[in-house]
C-alpha cells in the first residue's frame, strides 16, 4: 500500500461518498489544525439537516399545533422504524420499533424471549460484551432463576462459533450477542450464529449498535429473530437518541413485553380496564416517546440510506485499512499493537490500538484535536465513520499520534483515568 499523504488523496478523489460530508456541521473544514474526529461511533455528528428537522417540530408541530400534532406524532415510532428497516436493517415494514434506550429495548425483548421458551433455565452471552447488556443479561437471570453462561471470547479477535456451539444444549433460552464487537470491532457472522443458535431452540437477541449505519445487516436474509441497536453512533441521531428494536414478524404474536404501557396496547385511547397487547411490532411500545429526539433519528437514518450500507461498508474497510497500515509503520516501533482483527473483512469500521500508556495517549491525541475513546484494559479506540471521514483525515490523525509518541507528549499527561472516557 502506498502511504503516502497523495495516495489518501487520490482516495479522496476517487470516492463516491465524498459529496456526504458536506451534509455534516463541521466536517468540511480543509486547515491543518482541523479536529480529526474518529469517535463516530461513539457519537455520530450533526447533520446539517437536523437542526431545521428539529425547530420544525418544535415550532410547527409543538409551537403551533399543539396536542393536535399527536395525530402525526402517534405513527412515528412504527413510520421511522420502517425507514430504519429499509434502508439500514433489511428488514420488513412493521418489523422495527423505534423508542427508549438499547438497554431497555434489550431488557425487553430478552424478557419477551425467555418467556417464548418455557422450560429453558440458561441464557448465553460473552464474557467480553459491553457492559449493560452482560448486566442486563444477569439481572433477568436472576429474576426469573436461570442461569447465565458467559462464554469466552477474544477480546481483540471476537467471538469463535466453536465456542458458542459448545455452549448451546436444550437448556438454553435466548442467546445474546453482539454483531460488532464494542472494542475491537471484531464482526460476528449473524447468518452462521443465528443458524446454529435455531437450530439448538433458542432464540437469538442481537445488539446492533456498532455494526447499524457502517457494516451491512441483513436481518431478514439472516432470518435474524431479534435485535436492538444505538441511533447515535453511526446513525448520526445525536445525544440521548432513541434506540430502536427489531422481531421478526412471524415471532410478534408469539412475544409479550415484559412492560404493559399503554404505548403497547392493542387500543390505548379505549383507556380500557386491562392490558391487550396490539398486534405486530407495537405490542414492544411502552409510554410516551421522545418525539423531538425521534426527527434527529429520521433525519441520520435516511442520510445512511441514501449513502447505501454497501459503500460505506467498502469505504469503512478501505479507511480502516489504511489506518492499520499506518500504525504498523510508525505506531508499532514505539509499543503500540493491533488489537482488532488483522482482515478488514473481519471488522466493523473502528481499529483499536492497545499500549500500556493508553489513557495518556488518549488525552494527548484529544489536546492535538485528534478524538479516539480509550477503552479499558489500556486501549485507543478509533472509529473513522465512513460517511464524513476521508482518507486523509485518517492520515493526518496517525501522523498527530506518531509525533505524541516520538516526542513522548504523553507522559505529561494524568494517568488516573476521568469519569466519562
Ligand atoms: C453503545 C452501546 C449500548 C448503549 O446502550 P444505551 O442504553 O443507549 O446506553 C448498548 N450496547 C452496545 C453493544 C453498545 O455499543
């Protein structure tokens, strides 16, 4: 590969999704002490479109229309699921529900699941997923007195197969898995483990939020049952975003919500005595949803649409590459490894970089306006989104980390660890 300043250029030039960082605040600027934001999978930027989207709901909807606005408002949890399923997921109509958070969605649709397999005591997940779903998992084990099997999984390489298969008997409930992994983007193979999780009985709960928006999901070719994601990372649908989750329609009926709010009833405004829960995806609905917050969402999921999962997911692997050739060349004297897999084609669209310093590096690349998360134990996590990030941002960002490390500009730096990393 040649790594030089004109070859991430000519990338540049050459790529078709080039005209989409325009339509991000900030992402345009071309000077030499620009902000090379490589956390946007942590929080996707602003479309510039979501400021109008969100003053139009708030002075039109809200401002004129008042509680009139909620003939409108009622349809958007099931109208931009739709738009997620489509263009982002490749799922159905009526098979996504957008609202609340990954981690109540996720309490959800696990509870719904281990109800949907009586006589099943144990639920599967790694040992190395991100937190709130490993809590989660245990807090409805503990609930319902089952019992969790946390299985091991690399934390720089993902998940084995051989080592899920190993762990699944009739005993087991619903298995919950990660596509990408949090910290090394290591990529599940959804069709291979939804497959052999089937074909154990149990069901499979798949959390998308670091795969949706950069790596495609074919839910429906994977015959997927049920998955939740993030709206913030790569969706772009900004802080606090609502999540939104996934079942497969011939399961809907099968499923109950563990919460019975009247957002899930079968005729909420009939303010009936007792809970009927509606048909198809909106029985997984609880209360009132963020309806400012959901424009954001509509607004970053249609831009992913538009730009096609397919070339971002090309575009994601060229840019992570590139940024792996490079830490190979100029990070890897000074100490720093390789901690996602080696194959792009194993990988979502972040890289991340182990080094014993990893926290002062950290604070270090933040001062010289390059923005990673650091993720324990002693990583740098880099997630170059595909839709804003050009080639040379990422060039520019490894040449600023190179020189911390050269001119050891890390060591200055704290190493007790803030509260927000
Ligand atoms: C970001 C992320 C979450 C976040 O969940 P919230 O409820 O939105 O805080 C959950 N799971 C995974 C795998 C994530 O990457």
């Amino acid at each position: 590969m040649d790594l030089t300043r004109a070859a991430a250029e000519a990338l540049d030039d050459a790529d078709p999704l080039a005209g989409f960082r325009s339509r991000f605040a900030g992402a345009s600027d071309d000077g030499p002490d620009r902000l090379l934001y490589l956390d946007g999978n942590s929080l996707g930027r602003l479309p510039v479109a979501t400021s109008a989207a969100l003053a139009r709901v708030v002075e039109e909807q809200w401002g004129e229309g008042l509680v009139g606005s909620w003939a409108s408002w009622i349809g958007e949890a099931t109208r931009i699921g739709d738009v997620l399923a489509d263009g982002v997921l490749g799922a159905r109509p009526g098979e996504v529900l957008v609202g609340d958070s990954t981690s109540v969605n996720l309490y959800k649709l696990l509870m719904a699941g281990v109800d949907a397999r009586p006589g099943r005591d144990v639920l599967v997940c790694t040992a190395d997923d991100f937190p709130t779903d490993r809590y989660i998992v245990g807090g409805v084990a503990d609930s319902r007195g089952m019992t969790v099997r946390e299985i091991a999984a690399d934390i720089d390489e993902g998940l084995d197969p051989a080592v899920l298969a190993e762990a699944l008997d009739e005993r087991v409930a619903v298995v919950v898995l990660s596509h990408v992994a949090y910290r090394s983007g290591a990529l599940a193979d959804v069709v291979a483990i939804t497959r052999l999780v089937q074909a154990s009985g149990a069901l499979v709960l798949w959390d998308l939020s670091h795969s949706v928006g950069a790596v495609p999901v074919e839910l429906g070719a994977a015959g997927a049952d049920l998955a939740v994601g993030c709206t913030y990372k790569y969706l772009n649908g900004g802080p606090g975003a609502p999540a939104f989750l996934y079942v497969r329609r011939e399961l809907q009926d099968q499923l109950r919500s563990p919460i019975r709010g009247w957002f899930g009833h079968r005729d909420q405004f009939a303010m009936g005595p007792s809970y009927d829960p509606a048909a198809g995806i909106e029985r997984f609905g609880v209360g009132t949803p963020p309806v400012l917050a959901m424009a954001a969402v509509e607004v970053g999921a249609a831009l992913i649409a538009e730009a096609g999962v397919a070339r971002l997911a090309v575009k994601g692997r060229a840019v992570t590459d590139l940024m792996v050739a490079l830490a190979d060349e100029w990070l890897a004297p000074s100490g720093v490894a390789l901690a996602s897999p080696r194959q792009a084609g194993r990988r979502g669209s972040h890289v991340t970089f182990a080094h014993p310093a990893a926290w002062q590096l950290t604070q270090a690349l933040i001062d010289r306006r390059v923005v990673p998360d650091f993720r324990t134990p002693e990583r740098v996590r880099l997630g170059p989104a595909p839709l804003y990030t050009r080639f040379v941002d990422v060039w520019d960002a490894m040449d600023r980390f190179r020189t911390v490390l050269d001119e050891r500009a890390f060591e200055g730096y704290p190493a007790e660890r803030a509260r927000v990393t």
